[in-house]
C-alpha cells in the first residue's frame, strides 16, 4: 500500500523538469501531484487498518481451523509437565484410556513414559495398555513458543519443561510379526540314544515290533503338533516344525520322552530318546546345526532328553533315569569335542593330576598335552616330586627335541603361566585338596576335569 506514495515522486520530478521548459505546464503537474499524494495518502492511512483487521481475522480463523484439526487428529497426542501431569490432550487421547486424561498422571496410564520422562535416552518407548500395543514418541518442547494468554493450553511459567508425546498404536504390526514368527519353521532331531542295548534286552522275535512301536509312537507325537518327521537312521529321526507349536511342547515339558520310556513288551532295558531342537536362527541351515549341536549336549548329559537351543541360551528338559554309559563311541566324540572346543578358545593349556602322581596320571597328561600342541597351543603338565617309575615316563621327553623343555614344570613356574586365558585340565583326580597345586583352580575360571568315568566342564 506505500507503492502509491513512492511512485508520486515522479510526478514530483516530472514537475520539476516541466518548470525549466514551461513553468505554466510545471505548476499544472505540481497541482496534480499534489492532489494526487494528498488522496495516496489518506488512502494509505484509511484503508491500512481495514487491511491488518482481515489479516488478524485469516490468521485467527486459521489457527482456529488448525487447532480444530489437531484436537479432531486421529494420532494420540498429549503435553506434560515434567512430572508427567498431562496439561492438554486432543480428542483422541481419551478414546485410548477410555476416560477423561487432562489433569492426570502419564504415569497411572503408561508408567514406561513416566519412567522416560526422567531420562529421556529413549524418544521412543513401546508400551502396552490393556489389549493394546502403542509406540510413544516423546519430545521436549521449546517454552518459547508458548504465550502467557496462550489459548490452546494453560501453564505455569515456573514449570521448567514441557513433554509433547504422540502414540501410534502398533498392535496389528505386532500381531502380523507374530504371526510371521509363529510360522517360521524349526528343525530337530531325535535319537534313541540306547537303542542297541535296548534292542539286545529284547527276545529277537520282538525286536522289529518294539521298533515299530517306537516309530509309531515317534510319528503320532509330532502328528499332534502338525510336523514332518522323517526316520534318518534305524535309531535317528529329523523333524520340521511351526514355531507356533513350540510352547506347547516346552508346556508338557516333552513328553514324548516318557511316551518311548513307557513302551514294554518284555524288553528288560526301556528304550530312552535324546532330542535336540535349535529355535530362533536364521536360516534352516543353522537350526540344524544348532540341533545337531543340542543333540550333542544332551548326550553328553547322560542321554534321556531334551535341548532346545536358542542362540547362546539352552534350555533342557527331562533326564529321568538314572545315567548310564550309553553309546560309548558318541560319548567319546561328544567329550573330545568339548574339549577341543575348550583348548581353541585359550591362549594355553596347563595340565595337572593329583599329588605324588602315578602312571596312569603322567600318562593321561601327556595325552591331554599332546592334543593341545596338536591345536597349536601352548601346554604344560605340573609334576612336582616325581616318583622313580614316573621319573621313568618323563625322561625320554626331557632329551626329545620334539618336545617342549617346559614340557613338565612345578607349581611355582605354573602359577605364574596360570591366568584367565589359560584352560586347568586337571586328570585322574576330582577333589581339589589332592591336586598337585589347588592355587592354580583359582587363577582361572576355565577348569576341565578328566577323572576315568566321567567328564565335566566349568567356564
């Protein structure tokens, strides 16, 4: 609107120019000039106010239109104070909760955002309320953009901070993950980890009926749970399996186990199952691995249940009867494996038996120290006061160049090669005063115990 009056100084110049060629046409444009700012100006002055009312009018009849769109959003919203008091909502805050929220507590609601409200490390916290799964997004807001007549909310100015938080509901997404999870397909295997001497305790005739009832009593457990199952071997099986299923099989806590351990028709030995399950990977490759793994693991317990792998986490289930040496050769394997497994994850080895050692010790050490240097680790045996008929076994080492120096050292050389990256294997002993040098069990948390029945593992 100030164009009009800037524009009138040409005619000012214009009127300037005209006096130096004609003074009477110069007065004639002077006159005019002047009439003409005279009506730019009370035009300007009259009209400006008219003007900024229709401006103020637009932009209150647009912010009420987006105040009204914001209350009538269909997206949850809310402003707290930073004790969690909710100061405003739109209309669909109260649809949630199912009753009034202003003036109330976040916190008798959703006590994830309170909590966050605190520490604000997380802008985003999945919650639930009632049957409802929601993503609250929580932002701080800027006090300065907030007026003290503000229309939309009320708050006083020594509230240090304000919270605008949004919530998504998220339930059907997390139902359709489900969903997805639910028919993801796991792999296990299923062994009759006695078999054979199940088998022998049985009359010859009744061996091939007790097999058959053992199938069949294999085939209608996973038939209940919708699985494939496929006999591998004479002993083995491998079965496919929907997720959705697994917690019904954990629940009854396998009782497929007890269903084979039940099956008598005068076999002196019940057959008993090994089961091995892995969960959770991602591909079909890996859950079978990780069965096979599972598979392994309970065999190395004493056979007669079940593992499910879930990544790093096992769970197991069953081993009722009492343990028995079963299968010696996959035994034999299992524990090797273990083993191995132990030594490869160490820097060294160090190997001990019990006090004033005898043969059968010596020579089960420098088997386990031959297996080491075979892994390309490190490894010592501790003997302290060797006997005459142990002295025996050790001297054709000492002038071996095949062999380490420090193939045998005492208890003060091993404590100090002792540390938490070394593996204890300790032979033909499990008592730990009777070690040749029980400080050394505390120098590590690694310790492999070798006794002539059994095997253990600690890390």
């Amino acid at each position: 609107m100030r164009w009009p009056l800037v524009l009138s100084l040409l005619l000012a110049a214009a009127a300037v120019v005209l006096m130096f060629i004609d003074y009477r046409a110069g007065a004639a444009v002077a006159i005019v000039f002047a009439v003409y700012a005279a009506l730019a100006d009370l035009l300007y002055y009259y009209r400006r106010p008219l003007v900024i009312d229709d401006l103020i009018s637009f932009a209150a009849s647009f912010a009420d239109a987006q105040l009204s769109a914001f209350r009538a959003s269909a997206v949850p919203y809310a402003i707290l104070d930073d004790e969690g008091r909710i100061l405003w909502a739109n209309d669909s805050l109260p649809k949630v909760f199912g009753e009034r929220v202003e003036e109330k507590n976040i916190g008798s609601f959703l006590p994830e955002v309170r909590q966050e409200l605190d520490v604000m490390t997380h802008p985003v916290v999945h919650v639930r309320y009632e049957d409802e799964y929601y993503a609250a997004e929580i932002r701080e807001l800027d006090l300065s953009a907030f007026e003290e007549d503000n229309a939309v909310i009320s708050f006083s100015r020594t509230e240090k901070r304000l919270f605008g938080i949004s919530l998504t509901n998220e339930t059907e997404v997390i139902e359709k993950r489900r969903e997805i999870q639910d028919q993801k397909l796991v792999c296990g295997i299923i062994l009759v980890d006695n078999y054979e001497e199940t088998m022998n305790s049985t009359e010859e005739v009744r061996q091939s009926l007790l097999a058959a009832l053992i199938d069949r009593k294999i085939t209608k457990y996973m038939q209940q749970y919708d699985a494939i199952v496929n006999k591998m071997e004479k002993d083995r099986y491998i079965f496919v399996m929907r997720q959705k299923y697994l917690q019904a099989v954990r629940s009854a806590k396998f009782a497929l186990l007890d269903e084979v351990r039940e099956i008598s028709i005068g076999n002196e030995l019940n057959a008993t199952l090994c089961i091995g399950m892995g969960v959770n990977a991602d591909s079909y490759a890996q859950s079978q691995e990780w069965a096979r793994h599972a598979l392994d693991l309970a065999l190395g317990r004493g056979g007669d249940q079940a593992v499910v792998k879930d990544h790093e986490k096992i769970t197991y289930y069953g081993g009722k009867t009492k343990q028995v040496e079963k299968s010696k050769r996959v035994r034999a394997r299992v524990k090797a494996h273990a083993l191995r497994q132990v030594i490869e994850g160490k820097n060294n080895v160090v190997i001990m038996g019990h006090q004033y050692g005898d043969t059968d010790c010596i020579g089960a050490a420098i088997g386990v120290y031959r297996a080491a240097r075979a892994l390309n680790k490190r490894a010592h045996i501790v003997v302290n006061d060797p006997s005459a008929s142990v002295k025996a076994i050790i001297e054709p080492f000492l002038d071996n160049h095949e062999y380490d120096s420090m193939m045998f050292i005492g208890s003060e050389t091993a404590k100090t090669l002792v540390n938490p990256e070394t593996a204890l294997v300790v032979v033909d002993v499990n008592t730990r005063e009777r070690t040749e040098c029980p400080a050394l069990l505390d120098q590590t948390k690694t310790v492999v115990v070798i006794v002539r029945f059994s095997t253990s593992t600690t890390s």
